[in-house]
C-alpha cells in the first residue's frame, strides 16, 4: 500500500501542505501520497482511532481548530503539552504508536540558522499559540532579553516566565528597542486584519525582520523593512520550514531543499 499522509482541519481547503509535500514527493520519485481532508471537532477521536490502524498511514499534520485537542488523541504528546500547548504534527515512532509533535519551532529556527542569536536581544510581537513555539525555539537558542509586544501585554509575561526568558512585556504602542531579531507572529499585518505599524528606527542596520504572517507575502512590516535595507525573512520560508521536519518524519527522507525557489513560485502562483 501506498505511504500516506494528510493535513487535517476545520476548514481546510486553503491549505498549502498538500501542494508542498505533493511537490517533494514528486521531486524525490518517492510512492506516496499527502492530501488534506476536512475534519470537524467531533470526529477528531474517530479519525484517529480508524488512522490507527491503517498501516499506511504515516501521520498527519493538524490546524485550526485542533491544535490543542490532538494532545488527547494520542498515547505520547512528547513534550510538546508543557512546552509549546499545541501540535502540529502527528507521526509514528518506531514502534509504531502515534506521537504528537510541533515543527512550528524548528520550523521557524530554519531560515535564521546562521543567525547567531546566543545573548542577544530579541523582540516578539503577540503572544499567541504562535507566538509560543517561536518563543520556545527562541529560548532554546539561548536569547538574550526579550521584549514581547503584545495588545493584551499581561499575556506576554505569561509567556516569559512559562519559558524562563529574561525581558518585558510591553503595549503595540511601546518604542521598540534594539535588537538583533524582530518577529510578527500576531495577526497584525495578515489580510483582513489591522496593520502592524512599528518604527523600526531603533533596529540596528543588522538587524533581521521576521514575518510569519504570509498572506499577502509582503506585510507592511516587511514593506517597512525593506524600506530601511534590513534582511527579511516571510511567512513562507517558515511554512516550507515546518513542513520539512514533518515531511522527514513521515515519509523517512528530507526534503530535496534546492528546489525552494521552484517551490516558492508554484506556491505563489
Ligand atoms: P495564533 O495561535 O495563530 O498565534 P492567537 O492565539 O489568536 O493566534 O493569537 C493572535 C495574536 O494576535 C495575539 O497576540 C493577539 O493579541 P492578544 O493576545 O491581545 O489577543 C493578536 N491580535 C489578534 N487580534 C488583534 C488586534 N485586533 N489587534 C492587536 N493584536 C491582535
């Protein structure tokens, strides 16, 4: 039987996933299948348990609204129900049994790899589900102060001492301060939604600008950005991203990543 894997949602029709593991599938010649299928609350428990017992069913990847709820679908939520709250990604261990994961983190650490942020200063805007597997990769990298902005800024000190990081949590209005690494993980700037309107004046010419929002793809924080010749990262590179370290868990084979830029454009099109 074929491998397969899916994205699981509520809606789910305007998922990426299918499209970007359908085109490393094809890339690698490899047998298998990656689909999205529509999911509602109520048949979280049942679609697992027939999931199960499907030996070729590889795992799946999850969104809204089920993030939080898989954590009770499955045998082993690792460590992910401490840390980061939420899953993304459900895959199978070597024997077999289901674990739940999130490749958000990983995911958004991959485009900045060569950024060495040990010490240094970083801000964060919104302290969301988001938000939380940026702030745990952050952590993990052993950041120096953190500033997180966020509408609701009480939620942001939650998140600094959930995540043992050194920083303030401050109103959208605060004057942002330096900092190596800035990073829109709120819904700000996203279609529909309000813009995130910062003076990034006191970033310093290094600095690097980091939208995870990635519809439109050029935010008007990115805009801004390039308006002051700062390096940019969008919200795709951290879509591809996360999408990588669950395609290797399902199907035992990384991506093949020189084909980004054809990637990029078809996701674009
Ligand atoms: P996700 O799980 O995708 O991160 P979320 O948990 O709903 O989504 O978080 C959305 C983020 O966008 C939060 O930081 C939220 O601010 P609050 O913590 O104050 O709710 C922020 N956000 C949502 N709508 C906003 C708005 N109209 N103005 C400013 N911030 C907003």
């Amino acid at each position: 039987m074929t491998p397969h894997a899916e994205v699981i949602g509520d809606p789910i029709a305007h998922s990426k996933s299918p499209l970007i593991h359908g085109f490393w599938l094809e890339k690698l010649g490899l047998a298998g299948e990656y689909r999205a299928t529509h999911v509602k609350g109520d048949d979280l428990a049942d679609f697992f348990v027939r999931r199960a017992h499907d030996p070729a069913w590889r795992g799946c990847n999850v969104t809204v609204p089920h993030k939080l709820a898989v954590l009770d679908q499955v045998p082993d939520p690792g460590d992910v129900r401490g840390m980061i709250g939420a899953a993304n990604t459900v895959f199978r261990g070597e024997d077999g049994a289901l674990i739940a994961t999130n490749t958000d983190a990983a995911g958004f650490l991959s485009p900045i790899a060569d950024l060495d942020l040990n010490g240094r200063p970083v801000v964060v805007v919104g302290a969301g589900g988001a938000a939380r597997a940026v702030l745990f990769a952050l952590a993990r990298s052993g950041v120096g102060k953190v500033t997180i902005l966020n509408r609701t800024p009480l939620k942001g000190a939650g998140l600094l001492a959930q995540f043992g990081l050194k920083g303030d949590a401050l109103p959208l209005t605060a004057k942002l301060p330096a900092a190596a690494l800035l990073v829109n993980t709120s819904v700000l700037g996203m279609t529909g939604h309000d813009p995130l309107d910062l003076d990034l004046s006191p970033l310093p010419d290094d600095a690097v600008v980091y939208d995870i929002v990635y519809a439109p793809l050029e935010t008007p924080l990115l805009r801004a950005a390039r308006a002051r010749e700062l390096e940019m990262v969008d919200g795709l590179e951290m879509l591809v991203g996360q999408a990588a370290v669950a395609f290797e868990l399902f199907f035992g084979a990384p991506p093949p990543r020189e084909h980004d830029e054809e990637l990029r454009a078809r996701l674009l099109a």
